[in-house]
C-alpha cells in the first residue's frame, strides 16, 4: 500500500497524537530531492538503535519525552524541545513516555 505524502504548500498537522500513540506508525510526511520529513511514533520503551544520516539532521519532540542519544552522550528531550546534528554522527533514541518526534533530514545529493 503507498503512504500518501504531502503536496508543496499543502498544511500538515501535528497535532500530539495522545492515546492514538499505540496505533499508529512512523511515516514520511513528505520527501524532496533535497530534505526529508519523518513523524516518528514511539511508545514509551522503544529504542532505536545507533545509526547515522547521510546529511544534517533536526529532532523536534513534539509530544512526551525520548532520551536522544548523541555517540554516548545522552539528551533528554520533552514537547517543544529540539536540536540538531551534523551529517553523520552517530545516534540513537529512546521513548521515556509515549512520543513523537519530527525528524527532518537534509540529504546531501553531491556526495
């Protein structure tokens, strides 16, 4: 089944998905030649493990709170908080509550 993305000035909502967490997955909002956005839906006690981006990357919690992990150095984000991270760095995320995070990927097309 295709997941449908988002159309250029089409209005994407995010809004906390709450008790909706457990029944819906992560997925594409949209994705460019040039960046990628991602709603991540993790329960709480979910990891995901160490890996890296090819380009620049942006996490944005949106709801809940995840422990972000930045080669071993551990950043606990809660809604509103967000940082940053150059292109391939190592990383990896855990849900402390039921969350979702925006992720935004800046890919890197020369290389």
């Amino acid at each position: 089944m295709a997941i449908n993305h988002a159309n250029p000035a089409e209005v994407i909502h995010l809004q906390p998905l709450g008790s909706k967490i457990d029944s819906t997955k992560t997925y594409t909002l949209f994705k460019t030649d040039v960046m990628e956005a991602i709603r991540l839906v993790m329960p709480a006690g979910k990891q995901i493990p160490e890996h890296k981006a090819r380009g620049e990357i942006t996490v944005h919690c949106l709801e809940g709170a995840v422990k972000f992990f930045v080669g071993e150095t551990p950043h606990e984000l809660s809604a509103g908080d967000m940082l940053y991270l150059e292109a391939g760095k190592l990383h990896a995320v855990e849900a402390i509550e039921d969350s979702t995070v925006l992720v935004t990927i800046f890919l890197n097309k020369a290389s």
